[in-house]
C-alpha cells in the first residue's frame, strides 16, 4: 500500500526510515513523507543503535502521491493534529486509513468532524524512541512494542491483518488491540507521571523510582484511575504503579520528550496529557489536584518562554 507520513520530526522520520527501508527491500509500493513546510533537502540522516549515522534519500510527497495514498500516518505533536488534518482533509482519499501516532488523548474530539464517512481512523501508540539531532537528522534511542488499534470507521479482519503485517515488517512488534482504549488509558498514565515530574525536576526516566516521587507517582496514577471509570475504562492502581516503575527502570537514561520540549523552550503536550485529565475531571466532577497543578506548572514554564 502506498503510504504517507505526515510530520518530519524525530517519530516521522523514524516511521518513514523503516518503512521505506521495509518497503523497498521487500518490493512494496513507495512510502513517500509530507513535511510541515516545504523543504530543499533530498536526503536525511539516520542514526541506529549505537552506530553512526547514514544518508538516505528523501521521498516528498505531492498532491497527486497523498490522494492516492491507502494509508496516512500522521506523526506530529498533539497540538499539532487538528492544524495538520485541516491541511490535507480535502485531498485524502475517500477510503484512506488514517493513523494517529501522539502522546495524550483529546485529539479525536477534535477531528473528528473533518473524516469523510469511509475513512477508518486508528491510532498507533509508538514506544520506541528517536531524538531530533537537527532538521533531518534523527537518532534511533529505544526499541519497544506497539499498540494498534480502531477509533472509529471499519476495517474489516482481512484488512486488518495485512496492516499489522505491513507496520510489522518496518516497526516490527506491532500489536493489534480490539479495545483500544485501555492501552490508550495505560499510556496516558505513563506520561501523565514521567512526562511533567522529569521536566519539572529535570531529571532522566530512572529518577521516577527515587523514594521521594513514590507518593506522588501514587496520587497521579489514583486521580487517572478515577477520572477513567468515568469514562467507563477501568484501570488497576498497582499494575500501573508496577508498569510505570518498569517503563522508568527500562529507559533510566533517557530524556522523556516533555523534559527535551522544556530545555529547548519549546510547546508541549501537557494540555493533551495532565490537561485532559484535568478537563475530564471537571466534567465528571472528579478532584485531580495532582495533574492539575502539574498541569499548571508545565504551563507556566511554556508562558515564560513567550510561545
């Protein structure tokens, strides 16, 4: 199927790499990319794994490459998905498959009325990690399972399973979930206490699992919880303790991408993240103390760096 990422950061050019990679070893159609902006470059740098970096050719996206495209992988920052769709609704097939692949949740409310009644909407929650070094060159940090799933639109089993093999065959541990929303739930969490706690203090993943965050680490996690079964998604408080202990032990050195926003005094996510538990908590009249005031704080930080 011929395919079209849209966002040229770090988690763009890392599904366009292996994919394209994938694709032309394996005799598929193209994986072509549409950047934000238009760009001279014909090339970008990929760095793997403790290697060093490689240049490959760059395939841009027309018009005529995104009409035709079956599958369109939207790869830019929550805030960013709305002004993204916005942009290219009008030229995407009638029965293209649209993947949405971002931290937090909120994004769906707010694109929801720019699908067309045959497209199928999934998301994709991508943990494998890739850092911007510059425009264009991107290194590989962390590989990691991902969960695939529906939002709304059909896709029907066969189709289904050809595009698990496809994302399989370039992101490799690719996993299809019927209920998507529970995965979504899980991650939400992971970011709503690693993301803001490690921006705030800067400090590395690992430094979550110090005694000293545990009780806060505990209040978040029991405030997401809560504001989930409002939405009729149940979560278990000490599983998502033990996970988020794991995530944090898994990638102890790395720098979480909300921690990365602040140092470059950049937007972030937070309003899609401790924000939407925030929002959902006023709406169900839910006390969320702890992801309100961390909420408050990331946004502080952005107002001070004139966004």
């Amino acid at each position: 199927m011929h395919t079209v990422i849209v966002g040229q950061g770090a988690i763009g050019l890392l599904c366009y790499h292996r994919l394209s990679v994938a694709n032309s070893t394996n005799g598929h159609d193209s994986v072509s990319l549409w950047p934000s902006k238009s760009t001279k470059y014909s090339s970008y740098s990929f760095q793997e794994l403790n290697a060093k970096a490689e240049k490959f050719p760059l395939n841009i996206a027309g018009k005529g490459e995104l009409s035709n495209a079956r599958l369109i992988i939207i790869c830019v920052k929550s805030y960013q998905v709305k002004s993204a769709l916005q942009s290219i609704h009008h030229l995407i097939a009638d029965k293209a498959v649209i993947i949405l692949t971002h931290n937090g949740l909120g994004t769906f409310e707010e694109v929801n009325y720019l699908l067309k009644p045959k497209q199928c909407l999934l998301t994709l929650l991508l943990t494998q990690g890739a850092r911007k070094i510059a425009d264009y060159h991107i290194e590989h940090t962390g590989m990691g399972n991902s969960d695939l799933g529906r939002i709304i639109g059909q896709l029907p089993p066969t189709k289904q399973h050809q595009l698990v093999d496809y994302l399989q065959e370039g992101l490799s541990q690719v996993y299809w979930h019927e209920n998507i929303q529970q995965a979504q739930w899980r991650k939400l969490t992971i970011n709503c206490v690693i993301n803001p706690l490690t921006a705030l203090k800067d400090i590395p993943n690992g430094d979550i699992n110090q005694h000293v965050y545990q009780e806060k680490v505990r209040l978040l996690i029991s405030e997401v919880v809560q504001v989930a079964a409002k939405e009729e998604v149940t979560l278990s408080k000490n599983s998502l303790l033990k996970l988020i202990n794991t995530v944090a032990r898994n990638t102890e050195n790395n720098t979480s991408s909300m921690r990365a926003d602040i140092m470059a005094k950049r937007r972030t996510e937070i309003d899609y993240i401790n924000g939407y538990v925030h929002r959902l908590g006023e709406k169900h009249q839910v006390a969320t103390p702890n992801n309100t005031q961390l909420w408050l704080d990331i946004k502080a930080l952005e107002d001070g760096f004139n966004i």
